[in-house]
C-alpha cells in the first residue's frame, strides 16, 4: 500500500480522473507525471478530491479505497444521535467505523430473516432492533457503505438512548453529532457547513450555507492560493477583499440580525413590532412605561433571520423598575445591527426628539400613529410613515429593514465564510498580502483547507 498526496488545487486533463465504484481511478500516466509523489487531479464531475488519500498501485491503475475521510483510527467504531433531543416522529442514529456493520448486526434482526451483511450497500431493511437477549422495536437500518450504517428508530430520548446504550456495549464510542460530522466530512469547511446548517433559521440562509458544504468557499480559496503560487497578488488581494466584506454576513447565516426598536415612552413601539410580526408579542397600553423588560421575537424579513427587540421608552425618571429597563435598552442598542428610532406623528418635535435621531444618525425613522394626524407634527427629520392600526408603512417598513440587513445580498453559489475561524483566518491573509508577505498569506489560507492529521483519535466526550 502506497500513499500518494492528491492536491486538490487544480486540474489535470479530464481523461486523468474517472470515477468507479470504488472511487476515483487515476490513469497509470498522471502518477508517472506526478512521480508518484503529487497528483493534481479533479474529478469529471467537478467535485474537488480531498486532501489525503490512500491508494493501491497497479500496472494499469490506480484505485482509492474510499471517498470519504472518517478521521480516526480504523478499529474504532463510533456512534452518535444526529436527530435534535424532544419529541419526533423517528430518530437516527449513525455508526461509523471499520466494524459498523458488524455491531449492528449483532443487535439487528431483518425481518427478511437474512443477516444484515448480505444486503447490497444503500438497501433499506426493516427489522428488529434486540438487546439484552429481548427483541426490541421495529427500527430501519441503511447501511451507506462498508463503514458508515443509519439506524432509524421512533423518536424521543428513550427510544435512540437504548440503541446507543446497547452498541455501546458491543464495543463502539459515542461522540456528538459535531463531533461526527468533523471527524467524517472530506474538509474542515465541509464540516463547518454542515454543523452551521442544522444551525441555519431560514431557506435562503440554508440554501448558501448549502454552497458552502458543496464547495464554493473551498473553490475560491483554493483559487487564491493558486494566484498566490502565479505570483498574481493584486487578483488574490481582490478575492481575499471580497471575502472579507462578506464575514459579517456570513456569521448572520446561523446567527439573527439584531433590529431593536428605541424611543420616548408611548411613542407606539410595541404596537409597531407587533404589526411587523404579525402577532401579539409586547402589551399594549396607553400608559407611558408599560414596557419594562427588552421583549424580542424572530422572524424573518426577506428570507433573512431577524430578532426584534422592543425596549423601554428612554426618558429620564420614572421607578427603579422602569430606570433598569430603560438602561437594558441601552445596551440592546449599543449590540444592535440596525436601529429603528421611532417618533409620535400626534406630539410636537422637542429638543430630545432632536438628540435621539442625531444618536442614531444610521437609524431607520418611523414617524408612528400617522392614522390619528394628517400631517406629522412640528419640523421633523424625514422617516416613513406608518400605522400599527390600518398597517399604513409596514410593508414599506420591512422593505426597509431588509435593504438594511442586506444591501447588496451575494448571489446564490457566492463563497461566504461563515465563522469566526474562517473570518480571522482571511483577515489575517489579506493583512499578511497587504505586507507584501504573500508566502505567509498563502499559508494561512492553506491552513483552512487542510484536514486534521489522519487517524487521530478524539478524546473521549463526558
């Protein structure tokens, strides 16, 4: 058994790489073009290959033994729950590992009463799952292939708690669902994207951090490093810039926008938010200071994830329940990622209403309650007018909140980094460039591909 470097970093011809059953195939001549030592190699399908892999010389080809990269060592077996804790209709159950056939049939019996490995890889069995001598319910095996194996059981705790229990006992080690996916995803990113994507709150987050796990970030910093290598800095300065305008938004993709609402007492925020949602969320009443506590609810605003914040009314006085409310909501808005100042259209413009939008000089301005005046009162800034009781503006209120969120949203398959690892690390890239170190640049950037040293063994999880 030899082991041949692949580099992922560009292609060779399309007739090098062709793929098999097993995996890839690469002809006899790309590795005497290599010598043996690096294969620069791209599958016809465009999927990039990963990092490492271990492959059998022969006089007229190469095969891999595998696709995928379960980083750990071959005669350990994990297992994990991928389903979230609480009430479902079915939980699963994933075991990986050289032997994760082998544990579940010693507790699996198909009801075709035929042992397990006889099945062909991707056959759905029905069956039994049996434990302690005792058959047990009715579950769904799958296995994916000769190292990884789905067991579908009836949702809850108890249910996936007694099946991981029991393999257990057969000799596998359970490791958490992150912990699964770092260790059985080709990439460190890919793994990243896959974690972020149980994360994701929306369909149009979901669909980029999609990308993501498919490999658009991983394509364009394997682009920049070959820039890097063509001594092309100003066009790798570019891509790394790029990048980096896109970190912030990139973190919202699992975590809301923060959009909190300020103003004076009774100026109409709770009924205003309560609009935007839909729903009653904050109490309304007309007594100024009803709303003490910072109240928030989510929702999504042009497919983006949003938590509202409704904070006390800012004025001076009041009780100490009300002044500790009142300092909440300063620093909701100190965190805020958008602001929406809003002003009573019934009440005159006074020298606080003047400091209050000179604050937030970024704020969207919401001139509320227009239903009760024809004109808002006194010379005040322009804002959008609006109306919790007729919805007067709220349509054009969330149109506003939306090109705030994202003004110039990336398309579909853009690259997004999408955490801080990834953001630090492209920070520090383009700093190092900036430097006029491009080796170092290079560097930082590699690190973010590169896939944990193989058959590392993770610590045991409490």
């Amino acid at each position: 058994m030899a082991s041949v470097q692949i580099d992922p970093r560009a292609a060779i011809t399309p007739n090098a790489a062709t793929e098999s059953k097993q995996g890839y195939v690469i002809s006899l001549a790309a590795m005497r073009t290599s010598n043996c030592h690096e294969i620069v190699c791209r599958a016809r399908t465009g999927k990039l290959l990963p990092t490492h892999y271990n492959v059998r010389l022969s006089e007229r080809r190469v095969d891999t033994v595998h696709t995928g990269r379960i980083n750990h060592r071959p005669d350990d077996c994990l297992v994990s729950v991928l389903t979230p804790p609480g009430r479902s209709a079915v939980a699963t159950v994933s075991v990986v590992g050289s032997r994760a056939i082998a544990h579940v049939s010693e507790l699996f019996r198909p009801a075709a009463r035929t042992g397990l490995q006889q099945f062909p890889i991707a056959r759905i069995v029905v069956g039994r799952w049996t434990a302690e001598g005792h058959e047990g319910e009715e579950v769904v095996v799958c296995c994916l292939s000769q190292d990884a194996v789905d067991v579908h059981c009836h949702g809850g705790r108890t249910a996936a708690r007694r099946i991981v229990d029991s393999l257990i006992a057969a000799g596998c080690r359970e490791v958490g669902w992150q912990r699964m996916a770092e260790l059985c995803e080709e990439t460190p990113i890919a793994a990243e994207a896959r974690i972020a994507l149980a994360a994701a709150r929306t369909e149009r987050t979901a669909a980029i951090l999609l990308a993501q796990y498919r490999g658009a970030l991983e394509a364009e910093l394997t682009a920049i490093v070959a820039l890097l290598e063509n001594e092309e800095t100003d066009a790798a300065a570019d891509r790394l810039r790029r990048l980096e305008r896109y970190a912030d938004f990139g973190k919202h993709l699992t975590t809301p926008w923060r959009v909190v609402l300020t103003g004076h007492a009774n100026v109409g925020k709770s009924s205003l938010i309560n609009a935007i949602l839909g729903y009653e969320r904050s109490i309304v009443f007309e007594q100024p200071g009803t709303t003490r506590d910072v109240v928030t609810a989510t929702t999504a605003i042009d497919g983006w994830p949003v938590e509202l914040a409704d904070t006390a009314g800012l004025r001076e006085g009041g009780d100490a329940v009300e002044s500790a409310g009142v300092r909440l909501a300063r620093e909701r808005l100190a965190a805020a990622d958008v602001v929406v100042a809003v002003f009573d259209a019934t009440q005159r413009w006074t020298a606080d209403s003047t400091l209050l939008a000179e604050a937030w000089p970024d704020a969207v301005v919401v001139h509320s309650k227009c239903d009760l005046v024809p004109e808002p009162a006194g010379d005040r800034p322009a804002g959008l007018r609006t109306s919790a009781i007729t919805g007067q503006g709220i349509a054009e209120l969330v149109q506003a909140l939306a090109s705030k969120i994202a003004p110039n949203p990336p398309p579909p398959e853009a690259a997004i980094p999408f955490t801080s690892r990834q953001a630090d690390a492209i920070e520090n890239a383009f700093r190092l460039l900036e430097t006029r170190k491009k080796t170092a640049s290079s560097t930082a950037i590699a690190r973010l591909l590169k896939p944990p040293p193989a058959n590392t063994l993770p610590q045991r999880e409490a």
